[in-house]
C-alpha cells in the first residue's frame, strides 16, 4: 500500500469531499475515488459514509485518519532527517597526495555542512581503490590517472593535476633556465612504488628517448620523497599539490622541466549504480565547483 494512498484519505477527511480533495491535490476524481477503494479492500472496512450532502468518516475511518496522521508526519520527518543526512558513512578511496594535500579543506567543510556524519578517508593504490569501488567498499574514488582505466565505473575529471620535477635548490638542474630531456640522462631519482601513474610514465619517456636513469631510493608516500630529495642529491617527480608548500617556501626547487606525455588529471571515480546521499552529492559538487572556478581564474 503506497504513502499516496494515505495522503488521499486525509485530504479527503479533511475537505469532507472527493472533489475537493482532487482539486487540491490535483487529481481527476476518479483517481481520488479508486485509492479511496483500495484503501478500503486493503482493510477490509468502510472509511466513509454519506451524511447529506457530504461525507464523514466512519468509527473505522477515524481510527485509520489518527495513525495516518502519524505516518504521514514520521515519514515527512524522515525526509527532512535524510535531506540534511545527519547520519551514516562516507567512504572515500584515494591517494596518499590527494588525501593528505588536496582533499582537506574539502572534507573539513563537508563536516561542518552534515556534523554527525562520518567521514572514512581511505589512501591507497589505485588497484585497489577501483576495487573497492566496483564491491562497493567505496562510496567514491579520487585517484590521479590520465585515462579511464574501468569502462565499467563512472570516471569525471576533475581537473589537470600538474606533475612538478623537484630538487634541491643547490642541485645544478636547479639553475638552468630550461631543463630538456637529455640533460636528465645519468641523474638519480627517487621514486614512488612501481604502480604509481606518474612513475610509469615518467619511466615510459625514458625509456623510449633512451635516457638512463638510476632509482637510488623507492619509497612509499610523497612525505618521504620530499625529506630525501631535500637531504639528497636525487631528484623526483610528484604531483605538484604534494611539493606546492616547500617549493613556496624555497625548500624545494621546481625545475623548468614538462612533457606532454607526462600529465595527469584528478579523476573522480564512483559505480554507476551508486545511490548519491545529499552529503555525497554536496562533496561532488564542491569538488566540481572548485574545479570550474580555477579554470575560470586560469583563463
């Protein structure tokens, strides 16, 4: 038995008429009279009875309207309570440099607009971020990649996530006015774990102009990158989020170096089959909204 049908009978109730209760709720009369009908099959009970010239509710029709009203409020409540989505998880599968250099403020602003939801910031590879999206385990994935890697998942880009060569400021790549493929040749990097996007086609391009390279450290996260070309005489290549501060802080030096194979975008991931709460849907949009007006300030 559908809400509708209960909305109908109190409306009813209330005007002491079918026709008035379709006008008001802008149905034909006979749509009025036929959920009067079902109600009544459904309970087995007459709900009104003709008085005069009008209606009134039967002792079963007063009974009815009493918990009705009831049902109607809890469920009205129920729509306000999911409306602000006062409760509940959202998880969210990442990156170690999007989770700990991009998502932030985001998720801070997200706490303050739903304060009793729980938010669960996941870092990982992107193997298994896509994963946990495909079982569900997610309710959305941030990841860095250039391409859709599932056909299966719904894929949204964000925005272009530039990818920034650092180095010690004493480092002699630091002082060259354009620093080009060959000159790379021979240097040692500093790497993250061979799964990483970036690393990948960084070693793609070297490979395929013939550049020799050495890794002298792999390491697990951009934090540690960072300390180690800092203290080391290595140089690596990182989302620029993840070096922006100690670049601005002349820590780090980014070097005048780019490639057009070398580019990544801030892939918003999620299942198409995903039911988008209001706190979810707010997230995407910010992240959208935020994206679209850099692009605005960038032209």
């Amino acid at each position: 038995m559908e809400l509708i049908y209960l909305q109908t009978f109190r409306e009813v109730a209330l005007r002491q008429s079918f026709t008035r209760a379709a006008e008001e709720l802008g149905y034909a009369q006979s749509s009025v009279t036929t959920q009067i009908q079902k109600l009544e099959k459904s309970y087995g009970v007459e709900l009104f009875e003709r008085f005069g010239r009008g209606l009134r509710l039967t002792s079963a029709g007063e009974e009815l309207l009493r918990m009705a009203v009831q049902m109607l409020d809890l469920y009205q409540e129920s729509k306000e309570k999911l409306a602000r989505q006062g409760g509940g998880t959202l998880s969210i599968g990442t990156i170690d440099s999007v989770a700990s250099y991009y998502l932030p403020p985001y998720v801070q602003q997200l706490r303050r607009d739903y304060p009793e939801l729980s938010i669960r910031l996941q870092p990982d590879r992107e193997e298994a971020i896509l994963h946990g999206i495909r079982e569900g385990e997610f309710d959305l994935g941030l990841i860095l990649a250039s391409s859709p890697s599932d056909p299966a998942l719904e894929w949204l880009a964000i925005r272009e996530e530039p990818l920034v060569l650092i180095a010690k400021p004493s480092h002699p790549l630091a002082a060259l006015d354009q620093v080009e493929l060959p000159q790379l040749a021979g240097m040692e990097w500093f790497m993250s774990e061979d799964s990483c996007n970036y690393r990948i086609m960084l070693e793609k391009v070297l490979r395929a102009n013939g550049i020799g390279y050495r890794v002298g450290l792999e390491l697990g996260n951009p934090e540690a990158i960072k300390r180690c070309v800092m203290a080391g005489d290595g140089i690596a290549l990182l989302p620029r989020m993840a070096a922006a501060e100690e670049i601005r802080r002349g820590d780090l030096a980014a070097l005048p170096f780019a490639h057009p194979e070398i580019r990544l975008a801030l892939q918003l991931v999620k299942h198409p089959k995903k039911w988008v709460s209001h706190a979810l849907a707010a997230f995407m949009n910010r992240l959208q909204g935020q994206s679209q007006v850099r692009d605005a300030q960038a032209r």
